[in-house]
C-alpha cells in the first residue's frame, strides 16, 4: 500500500509542497462536499449524494510554507460506513463535520471521532471540528459554545462555517494545513534530537490502541 | 469559423433539456451530439418498426434468443417499461400481488427510514426539470413514495443512497409508480447481488471481481493499480452502485438497463472492462493516485460512450468471454477473501 504509515509523502522533486491526505467525515447531507467544492472550486450549487468516495487534490499557499492537500470526500449514509473505513488509511488530516442545524449529526461526528481514535495513534493525524451551515442561524440547534467545548475537551481544532455562503470555508483547510505543518516541523526537530519515541511513524497503521476515551 | 458556425447552429436546434427532463450540462457538445444523432435516429425508427411487430397482439414478454438479440439493439422507449418490466419478473410480481404497493404505503411508516429519505429528496437530479420543487407533475412526491415503499418491503436494505438514481430513472421510464417499484425489487433483490445490505458485501465483492478480471484481461492496468496500491472502490465504486447513473449518457445507461435486466448484472463488468479496455493507454499515462482517479472519469465522457449503439456493440466483443460460471467462481473466491479479511 502507499501511504500506510501515514506521514505525509514528499514532493516529487525538490521543492514540490509535501502531499497530506485530508478525509471529510460526517453525517448525510451536513455539506461534505459542498465544503470541499467551495474550497477546491469556488462553487455551491445542488449537489448529488456522494456514494463512495469522491476526491480533489488542492494546493494551499500559507506564505512561507506550501503543501499540497488530497481531499478524499466520503459518503455520509450510516450504510456507506463500512466502505468509508478504507478511505481513512494514512490520513493524515480529518474534518468532522455536522450541520449546526441538525443535533443528531453533531452527536454522529462524536461517533465517528472515535472510529477515528480507534484507528491512529494520539496525535497522528490532526482533526478539526467543522460545524456547517451557519448561514441557517435561525434554525440552529448546536450553539457555537457546545461546538467550541467538546472541540475543546477532546483537542481538536474547532470552526463554524457556511459553504454555502463561503464563510470561513478556506481558514478550514488553512488552518489544518497551518497545524500540519507545525507538527511536521516539531517532529523533525525531535527527529534530530533523536528521540526515540518518533518511532511512532513508523509503526503500521495503528489498530488495537484506543486513546483513554 | 465554420465549425463554430455549426457548433450554434446545431445548438439551436438541439433542445437544451433532453427527452427525460435533464437540462444538458454547460460543455454540451451539441455538434457531435446532432452528428450521432442523425445515425441513431434512422437506427431507432429501424428498431421501433422491429418491435412493433414483435409485441404486436399485446401478449406478455416471453424470454427468447430473439428477444435477446432485439434487447441487445436496444429497446424502444415507448416500449421500455413493458420489456423491462415482462423479462425482470417484476410484471409477475406485479400481477401475483395486487394492491400490496398501496398496503405498504398506507402502513404504520418507519421515522428514521422517512428521514433518510426525506434528505435525499432535493438532491436527486436537481438538473431535471421534473424533479424540481414546483414542477407539475413533480416526480419528487412519486421517488419518495417508491423509496419509501420499497424500505418497507425490503428491511433488511431499508434505504441506501444510490437506490434514489435507481428509482429516479425508472420512473422517468415508466412514469409509473407501482411499476418502479417492482422494478426496483427486481434489481435490488434479484439482479444484483446483496449490493445494499448494511454490510455491502455483495458490492465490496463485484469491486473485487472486477479487479480480478482486470488482472486477467488487462494485466497492465491491474500493475499499474497495484503500483500504487489504489483500491477498486475508490474509482468504480459509483459504477456498481449508480449502475451508470449520473456516469455515463441517459441514453447509453439505459441501453444498458435494457441488457442487466434480461441477461442480469454479468453486464455490469462487460461495461466496466469495455471502458477500461478502450481508454487503458490513457490510463496507463497516470503517474499518481489522483491522476487515476482523473483518468477514470475522463473515460466514462466523450463520443465512445456518447455513441450508444456502438457501445454496446462493443460491450459484447470487447471483454471477450465472460461466462456465467466464471464470474460465480470469482464472486465465491473474493467474497471467500473479504469474509477472511473481516
């Protein structure tokens, strides 16, 4: 397999952006897509139901760094669950989104957290909470608070955004990218200092170890 | 000059939503379009002379070598609904169970499964006219009653999205309901293999069959697939379960739709190995994970699967054999795997 273990794949050449694989979970319908197509091509309009998994490549530009995103889109259907666990392989970035007019799907985007811890290591791949649809205030059943404290309890990077009217959709992926590479750095000066523990990365695709959630 | 001048010409005279309700995209290529056309239409007036004689006296669809043949050219829309509904079964279903389509809807109804439904409504074919809030009649009422029928009926698969295409298509085909839904019976109990069961597996099995198949007929496509260890599912998932719907032309899905249900879902990999085969030089150019998964949108547009009687010529002698009891054996051995594999 490529990309099993999960670090981000170097650039073709010298110089190219670093390649990080970004998975969009949540709920039917919270605007999975709608994000990634906003973000990737400036667009909203009606779109299909992803059956499976559908899949963008962008490249983001943070000033003195750059890196290149695969976006993998995945369907939200409860059915699709099972084919969707193939896509979370070596990802090493996740958007849990819900549709801050829909508390069912915020409780959905908990459950797919722990899929999520369940399958990496702590801190192996970062995850933003994303809650969508913010253009619909006035049918809003998750609070920007509920959304900010459970991001918070469980360290996740946390956003409200509307696709629809492109609110905050691109400070998402920056600010995911932002982390990545943070960490990435970290690691690298870790890696110098030789410490052992980076063996983290190369360790295969973390099944069996459970954060303590 | 000229053949923009004839790119606006045909423009104009090609409807801008096409025969089913669907408004053609914005990179419609009317001038290739009106080229085929005027080859197909004189194929379609040829074929419809053919079946009128065939059905002529109203009797029932009786499975036979011409009947195959004839589906094969392909069956006439104004005829469609009676061939796939006498060759699928559904017409007997229909006929052994009357009434039983309107007992389901007037049952105690399943909430969660009504939700389900319910979120896929506005999203299925929003580039239909017929499907859009406020047209008359809007076929949005008609797709939730058959989806939420056919929950009921078959709880096991409940609602799984896909099926709302699936739907969707048969009842721009047969502008009936309760026929749409013994059609869907058909195809999501019989002719596909336990596709939309909670665990997929029948799905998860035919991705397998087909990579399979790709190893032994096209064993460069299968390498460079292994190079880079991309997983079927990720480019064909939507084949299997759209059935081509919103992949390929309307016209050329439903010339396919004609073969799947009278010779069952061996077509689906005639058609998959046809596309694969054809474009396996432009495939082979791909260089990386999201470069394949470009290529294999790339192959499912353009003239060769526009063209829909070649096509399905084609479907027939590309692959080459493609027996029954082969595929079973393949469908056995990968389900084995994939059971194994948890």
């Amino acid at each position: 397999m490529a990309q099993v273990d999960g670090a981000p794949r170097p650039g073709a050449a010298l110089g190219q952006a670093c390649i990080f694989k970004l998975v969009l979970l949540g709920s039917g319908s919270v605007g999975k897509s709608s994000l990634a197509l906003q973000y990737v091509k400036n667009d909203f309009r009606s779109i299909l139901p992803t059956v499976g998994c559908a899949f963008f490549t962008k490249v983001v530009d943070l000033g003195a760094a750059s890196l290149k995103f695969e976006i993998w889109d995945t369907a939200g259907q409860e059915k699709y669950h099972s084919v969707c666990h193939l896509y979370f392989r070596g990802a090493n970035a996740a958007l849990l989104v819900y549709d801050v007019t829909r508390k069912a799907s915020f409780c959905k985007a908990r459950q797919w957290l722990k899929d999520l811890e369940e399958e990496f290591h702590p801190g192996e791949v970062v995850v933003m909470l994303v809650g969508n649809k913010t253009d619909l205030n006035q049918e809003r059943e998750v609070t920007f608070e509920e959304g900010r404290e459970f991001a918070e309890s469980k360290g996740l990077l946390f956003m409200e955004t509307s696709a629809k009217l492109n609110h905050q959709v691109t400070e998402v992926f920056s600010a995911v990218a932002r982390e990545l590479l943070q960490r990435q750095e970290k690691k690298e000066g870790q890696r110098q200092q030789g410490d052992a523990r980076l063996a983290l990365n190369e360790t295969p695709p973390g099944r069996g170890r459970c954060c303590a959630h | 000059m000229e053949s923009a001048g004839r790119a606006q010409a045909a423009r104009d005279r090609v409807p801008r939503i096409d025969p089913y309700g669907f408004e053609r995209p914005e990179d419609f290529d009317y001038a290739a379009y009106e080229e085929f056309f005027s080859t197909y239409l004189a194929i379609l007036t040829r074929r419809a002379i053919k079946w009128s004689r065939l059905l002529k006296g109203g009797a029932g669809v009786q499975k036979s070598m011409t009947l195959k043949r004839y589906i094969r050219k392909g069956v006439p829309l104004e005829h469609r609904a009676r061939v796939w509904m006498g060759v699928s079964g559904a017409q007997a279903q229909m006929d052994q169970n009357p009434g039983y389509y309107l007992h389901l809807l007037q049952g105690e109804k399943d909430d969660s499964l009504e939700e389900a439904i319910r979120t896929d409504m506005n999203r299925t074919f929003p580039d239909n006219v017929r499907f859009r809030k406020g047209s008359d009649p809007c076929l949005q009422r008609t797709l939730y009653n058959v989806l939420l029928a056919y929950g009921h009926h078959n709880r096991g698969v409940g609602y799984c999205q896909g099926m709302n295409f699936l739907a969707g298509y048969l009842i721009l085909v047969t502008r009936s309901e309760e026929e749409s839904f013994w059609l869907l019976d058909a195809l999501v109990g019989r002719i596909l293999p336990d596709y939309y069961s909670p665990s997929m597996l029948g799905l998860k099995t035919d991705q397998e069959v087909l990579g399979e198949l790709v190893r032994t007929k096209l064993p460069a496509v299968a390498a460079l697939m292994d190079s880079h260890g991309l997983l079927w599912t990720l480019v064909v998932s939507r084949w299997f379960i759209c059935l081509f719907v919103d992949v390929l032309p309307v016209e050329t899905v439903l010339r396919i739709w004609d073969c799947l249900f009278n010779e069952g879902s061996k077509i689906i990999f005639r058609v998959a190995l046809t596309l694969i085969k054809q474009h396996q030089a432009l495939i082979l150019e791909a260089t990386s994970i999201p470069d394949i998964c470009e290529k294999f949108k790339e192959i499912t547009r353009g003239s060769f699967v526009t063209e829909c009687h070649t096509f399905m010529q084609k479907i027939f002698s590309e692959p080459g054999s493609l027996s029954r009891a082969s595929i079973a054996r393949l469908r056995e051995r990968c389900r084995a795997r994939l059971l194994a594999q948890g």
